[in-house]
C-alpha cells in the first residue's frame, strides 16, 4: 500500500510518514554529541565576557543569585522543549510545536523568531571573532606606534564575513564534520574558563589578587536585591547567555534516538551553564572584588570585556590565552547558530510553510543545503549592511535580541501546556512537566518581553533613537513585524494555501522521522 499523504490542488503530494524523514543524517549524534553542540551554541566564554560586567554593574555581590534566577525560566522552557520532542521530534521546534498547538498563523511566527534571532547574533558573533582576531594579531605582531588592527571597522568586518563563511561551509558539509569541529573548541573553551577559575583562586588564597574578596553565601540571597528595576535588568542580561541550548532539539533528526536524546542533552546542556556561569562569577568576585576602579567588576569600563581588563594581571604573558578563547567562543556559535536557523526552514518548507526549495536537502552530506547557504549570505549581507549604515544601529540590533528569544521561546512553552492539555491531570508527572512548569516559563518570559520592550523604548536605552523611540525597540519590534509582512505575502501565493488551511501540517499530521531507534546508524560518538 503506498504511502498516505495530503494533497492539494494542481501541487504535488506531501509524503508524511517516508521512513528517510525529510533527508536528514539521521544516527549522527548522540548524547554527547548533542550535549557539545547546545553548549557550543550558547558561545559561554563569550557570554560570560559580554553579561558578567554588566550584571554587577546592576546589581553588585548579588550576581551569582541572579545567574541562578535566570536560570529558571530557561530550565521549565527545556522541560517544554522536552515533552513536545518526545512528542513530536521534528526539526522544526517552535514552528512545528506551536502550528500544531496554535495554528499555522502563530507556527508561523514561532518560526520566524528563530530566523530573526539566528540572524541577528550571527552578526554579533561574527563582530566579536573579527576583533578578537586581529586583537590577538596586535598582542602578537603590532609595534607600538601602529594603530590597533582590531579598531579598523572594515578589517573587523570583512574578517567576520570570512567567518561566516568559512561556518557555513562546515554546517554545509554535515553534522558529523561539525561535531568533531566542535569538540575541539568547545574543549579549548572550558581549558580556558578552567585556567581562570584556577588562577583566580590560586591568587586569591595567595593574597596576590588586586582585591581579594572572601566568599560570601549572601550572594546567594534571592531577597537582598535592593531595586527591582535593577533585578530585573540583570535577570534580562543573564537570560541572554543561556539561550542557544535549543540547538540540540534543532539536531533530534540527525540524533540516535530522536525522541530521547535531545531532550536530555537540552536539560544536560542548561544545567552545565549553570554551574559554569555562576563558577566563574565567584571565582572573579573573589579575585577582583566588586570595586569601581582598576580591575573591580564595579568598574564601568570593564563591563564591556572583564577578560581582557584582568588578562595580564592574572595570567602575565599568557595572558592570551583568554584572548583565544573569546574568539573561539564566537567562531563556534557562529557555526553551530546557523544549525537551527537553517532546519527550521528546512521544516517550513517539508510543510508548505516557505517554497519547496528550502527544504533542498544534499544528497550526500545529507544537510539543509539552500537553507544553510541563505542562512550564511542573509547573516553576513544583515551584518555589512548595518555596519555600513551604522555601528550604533548594529549594537542596538543586537540589544533588542532579547525580544525575539523571548517570543520564541515563550510561544514554546504555550505550545507545550495546550498540546497536551488532556494529559495534564493523568498523572503529577504530567501535571508538573508538561503543564505547569513549562506555563510558568512562558509567563516568565512573556513578562521579560513586555518589560524589555517598555524600557528598549525610551529614548536613553541603547545607542540611537529612532522614529522619535529607542532605536532598540524599533529594531527589535520591527524585526519581529517583518516576519509578519513575510508571512502575510507568502499567505498570498497558492502554494502556500495547503499549510495556512492546515492540511500540510496540523495537530494529527504524523512527524517526519522514523520512530524506532533502531532504525538508525551508529553516531559519531556512539549514541553515549
């Protein structure tokens, strides 16, 4: 008996139950494998570098609490993205989860808050790799009198574009050539977190640090956050350097075990951050203390780049060594965040939800081929063009992140309790895990979006104003509106009418993987 599928009219059929899913490598990765590619994805030395500053900077000793705060709402969200992979373990995540729960109108949307995120941080991390390059040249090569290399915009620039490109290439060539990439920088990455955290203790038990400060477990106390407004500008900032965990459920397709594996690896990968982010803020807080001068965390001109402020103070000439590891942290995320940009168009695509072509799959690296390539060509032409019209509009695009994750991640978390709402009360199992804690999550993070957005649009936030606004808000709303505009026109084609009628892609519509793991080939890792 051939296979069922759902037609439409004068368009070809949509296979849904094919045993080879959408052409993906399935069996490439395992746990570890999986575990390596969310954790690569958040860029946590990066991270770290970019929020830690900022953090205190809000609020002083109380930064390790709010790191755990923080950590919550990402935790009930992973629990979301669990549940509905075991469901449904589809590469399209928030597209397929939330058109499933809610309708293609908001799958739609859910989708495109992946696309726009990807988009944007895939300039930022390829900024960050193009100066921290050439950085690590002017330590190495440059003669005092010379200008800095790292301050030439377009040298940065076309630097960072390399970057991309060089990423793409690999995302391009397969999931197993990226593992394997990964391991190693992702390896280089936590060498280095660990020569810090060693080297600041080291110091401060040594009574050589330029502010030893004892630990304290009152930094710990949720209650002596003294400002709300403050405790909520650092638990925004510290939502930030969780997100990326989500690529490992992009990946369940090319996973072992599709609806097992991923889940675990995202509620491995959160915990890991967890324990590495708030590590290493004590580990400095000790070292450096919270001072408003010299190395102190309190000092405003740190807060942009903590690393590179105690660099040569707490490791001497190989001070550099936190240089690399920045720069590594950047390239790595820039390769494993076009991942799920790239498979969730694929997804769109497989249902009608984008034209066919996106859902062009290599027939021999077994990857998104079309969606990878206009992931690396969209991300480096958003990144050129905005630094042509601007830096300031660049950084505030960059700013206004926070708006898209929460959006996506939020509708996940809906998506999670209304899918499986007649499940909720047949066990507490069901009850916590599938209802209330994702709900919570969402709510979490739905009221992270509205008060992001209140503060992004006054005028003093960020670094341009727009339209009479913040330039933040501007940007960050207008990105998310765009997707709108895109979803309205592609409404308009005819192609498009079998997934906006829910014929493609609906509540019932069987997911587009094997269902028996022992369909698949051997991992990379060994499925461990």
């Amino acid at each position: 008996m051939p296979p069922p599928y759902v037609r439409s009219v004068a368009t070809s059929p949509i296979i849904l139950d094919r045993p080879e899913g959408k052409g993906l490598a399935a069996g490439t990765l395992g746990l570890w494998g999986s575990t390596v590619i969310g954790l690569a994805s958040t860029a946590p030395v990066y991270s770290l570098v970019a929020t830690l500053g900022f953090v205190v900077l809000a609020v002083g000793a109380q930064a390790p609490i709010a790191f755990v705060i923080a950590f919550i709402p990402m935790l009930f969200i992973a629990f979301a993205y669990r549940e509905l992979n075991h469901a449904v373990p589809d590469c399209g995540t928030a597209f397929t989860w939330g058109t499933k729960a809610f309708g293609p109108w908001v799958g739609w949307l859910g989708g495109w808050g992946v696309a726009v995120a990807g988009m944007v941080v895939l300039a930022n991390l390829a900024q960050i790799a193009g100066i921290y390059f050439w950085a690590l040249v002017d330590g190495i090569v440059r003669n005092p009198d010379d200008a800095l290399l790292a301050d030439n915009v377009w040298l940065v620039t076309v630097t960072g574009v390399v970057f991309i490109g060089l990423m793409t290439w690999v995302s391009w060539r397969g999931v197993e050539i990226g593992e394997r990439i990964q391991n190693i920088l992702l390896g280089i990455q936590y060498l280095a977190l660990a020569i810090f955290v060693v080297a600041a203790l080291w110091q401060f038990f040594a009574g050589t640090a330029p502010d030893p400060t004892p630990f304290d477990w009152a930094w710990f106390n949720p209650f002596a956050f003294t400002e709300w407004s403050s405790f909520v500008e650092a638990i925004l900032l510290a939502l930030f350097i969780y997100w990326g965990w989500d690529t490992c459920l992009a990946l369940n397709e090319e996973t072992k075990d599709p609806k097992r594996i991923p889940g675990r690896a995202a509620l491995l990968t959160t915990v890991i951050l967890l324990i590495t982010y708030v590590g290493v803020t004590v580990a400095a807080m000790m070292y450096a203390g919270l001072g408003e001068s010299g190395t102190g965390l309190g000092n405003e001109a740190n807060a942009e780049d903590f690393f590179l402020a105690v660099k040569d103070g707490l490791l001497g000439p190989v001070g550099w060594v936190l240089v690399v590891a920045v720069m590594i942290s950047a390239i790595s995320s820039t390769q494993t965040t076009i991942l799920p940009t790239a498979r969730g168009t694929l997804a769109m695509a497989a249902y009608r939800a984008l034209p066919k072509r996106f859902a062009t799959v290599h027939p021999r690296y077994k990857t998104p081929s079309f969606s990878t390539l206009v992931m690396g060509i969209v991300a480096s032409l958003y990144y050129i063009g905005m630094t042509l019209i601007s830096d300031n509009i660049l950084q505030d695009s960059i700013l206004s992140l926070g708006l898209a994750i929460a959006f996506y991640y939020a509708i996940t978390g809906y998506a999670c309790v209304w899918y499986f709402r007649d499940e909720l009360f047949t066990s507490a199992r069901n009850f916590f895990y599938k209802g209330l804690l994702p709900l919570l999550g969402a709510l979490m993070l739905t009221y992270a979006f509205v008060q992001s957005a209140i503060d992004m649009y006054q005028v003093d936030y960020g670094y341009t104003v727009l339209l009479g606004i913040g330039g933040t808000f501007v940007l960050g709303i207008g990105a998310l509106a765009v997707g709108v505009l895109l979803m309205f026109l592609w409404f308009a084609f005819p192609r498009s009418k079998p997934f906006f009628r829910g014929e493609s892609l609906n509540r019932d519509t069987p997911v587009l993987v094997p269902d028996d793991p022992a369909d698949y080939v051997r991992s990379v890792d060994g499925g461990v």
